[in-house]
C-alpha cells in the first residue's frame, strides 16, 4: 500500500464519548494544517456515540456538496470504523493505524483539546528535526478542558534510558512519521498504559523522540478519586518496568524511585 506524503491520519479511539466527539471532529477541521483524514474507531459504545458521528458526517457530506466539492473525497476524509466487539483503546488505535492512509499518525483522545494550529507546528518542527518521533507539552484542564495553568514541559530530546524515569510524553500530542518507524512497530501492545509501552518499544529500537516546548494540548481531567488513580498508576508502572520491559528488580526501583518524585512535582 502506498501512504500518501504529507497526509496526516488522526486517530480517535470512541468510546462513549458522545458529550465530546462533535467537538473533536469540529477542532480537527479548524485545524491550520490542511491536509488530514480524520479515524473515529468506534470501540463498541454503549451511548449515542455512533449516531452522534453518523448524523454529523451526513450533514458535513450534503453541505460540501452543496459547495461542489466531492462527495466520495468527503467521505474518505473524515471515516467511521464500527468495531464488532469491545477491545479497549490499545486495539482501537491499532485498528486505526491499519486503516490509515497518510504517512503521519497522529494520536488525538476523543476528550482532549488540540490547539488550532498544533498539526501545522508540529509537522514543521518534524521536518526541522528530521525526526520520526516528535510529542509537544500540554496543559492541564479540568472537565470543561479549561486550562487550569498546570503544563507538563518537555526536553528538547529524550533516549529509551531517560524516557524510563519520566512519563512526559501525552499520547494526544504525538506525531509519528512511519516512512521511517514501519507501520509494525508502532502497534501499541495491548498492555495497560500502552501509550507508554509504545514510546518506550520505538525509543528502545533506536529512536529519540523530539519534543516541542510549546503548549498545543489540553488534557481534559475530570473528577475522580485520586487515591485510587495514583495506586492504579503505580502497578502499570512497575508492571511495564518488570513485565513488559524485562528490568531487573534494582534498575526498576531506580527508575521508579525517579519516575515518582517527578510525577508528583506535575501534579503539584
């Protein structure tokens, strides 16, 4: 299959997302950067997501047409992909990137904030770097995605072995160019925090991953116990260290011990 050069193929993993996903769609077509298809992966929702998405896309379709433009080129635009049966956001992403037709994937959660010209900086800063890899910071918002002033910045760079400390990189601000990683490697393994797995996998087979100092994100945080979220947040890390990585019980702890006191420092 030929991927076309310059396209970038956004990938929404869907589910029960209704309250969100006509904004999503909304914000990537505000996008400064032109030329993108959108992926909505529907993951079985057990709300009105579907229909939300199916009634929009109608309307987007008649009015384009209204406008002359191609109904089938709309179509291939902005696609959506129902899953026969729930498999989690791992297998939804992956089922997008199978999908996808543009060289570029970009990841981009059904309830998170993209900033109108986040594609059109990053592309810029990927060709600057000649990168495969590339993540910008991104700010913290509460449940209306207000910003709450909080930002997670990122290193100009980051190898496999710094990246194992620090858990910076957010999956809706990633940009990957696969004429360099292959479509394989970048299957996230359908492992709990496998966003993070991921990154590791490609920064463990050589690359680094470039990073934008510049806030082109929300992430929306709704309301939860946030005592269960860090207990929760602790096993998927140690797991990844010990299970999915394969480190030894000391370097584990070494990273982990690093890892803890910089996620409390973000959150503080």
């Amino acid at each position: 299959m030929n991927f076309e050069d310059g396209l970038v193929s956004i990938i929404v993993p869907v589910y029960n997302a209704g309250e969100y996903i006509e904004e999503t769609i909304r914000m990537v077509e505000g996008q400064t950067y032109e030329n993108w298809e959108l992926l909505l992966v529907d993951d079985c929702s057990e709300d009105n997501s579907r229909q939300i998405i199916k009634d929009y896309l109608a309307k987007r379709r008649m009015a384009e047409q209204e406008k002359g433009k191609n109904g089938e080129e709309e179509k291939k635009r902005i696609r959506l992909i129902e899953k026969e049966s729930n498999q989690g956001a791992a297998m939804a992403r992956n089922t997008g990137i199978d999908a996808a037709r543009g060289r570029y994937i970009a990841f981009l959660d059904a309830d998170d904030i993209w900033m109108s010209e986040k594609l059109e900086k990053e592309m810029a800063f990927m060709q600057e770097k000649q990168a495969a890899f590339v993540c910008t910071s991104y700010e913290f918002g509460d449940e209306s995605a207000k910003g709450t002033g909080r930002i997670v910045h990122v290193p100009s760079s980051m190898t496999y072995r710094q990246a194992l400390s620090r858990t910076v990189i957010f999956t809706t601000t990633v940009l990957l160019d696969t004429a360099k990683t292959g479509r394989e490697l970048i299957h996230m393994p359908v492992v709990k925090s496998e966003d993070t797995a991921l990154w590791w996998k490609l920064l463990r087979n050589g690359f680094t991953v470039y990073g934008l100092d510049e806030v082109l994100a929300v992430y929306r945080r709704p309301a939860r116990s946030l005592s269960s979220n860090k207990l929760e947040a602790i096993k998927r890390i140690w797991y990844l260290y010990r299970k999915q990585e394969g480190l030894s019980f000391l370097y584990s702890a070494y990273n982990f011990v690093f890892w803890a006191f910089r996620a409390t420092v973000r959150r503080i």
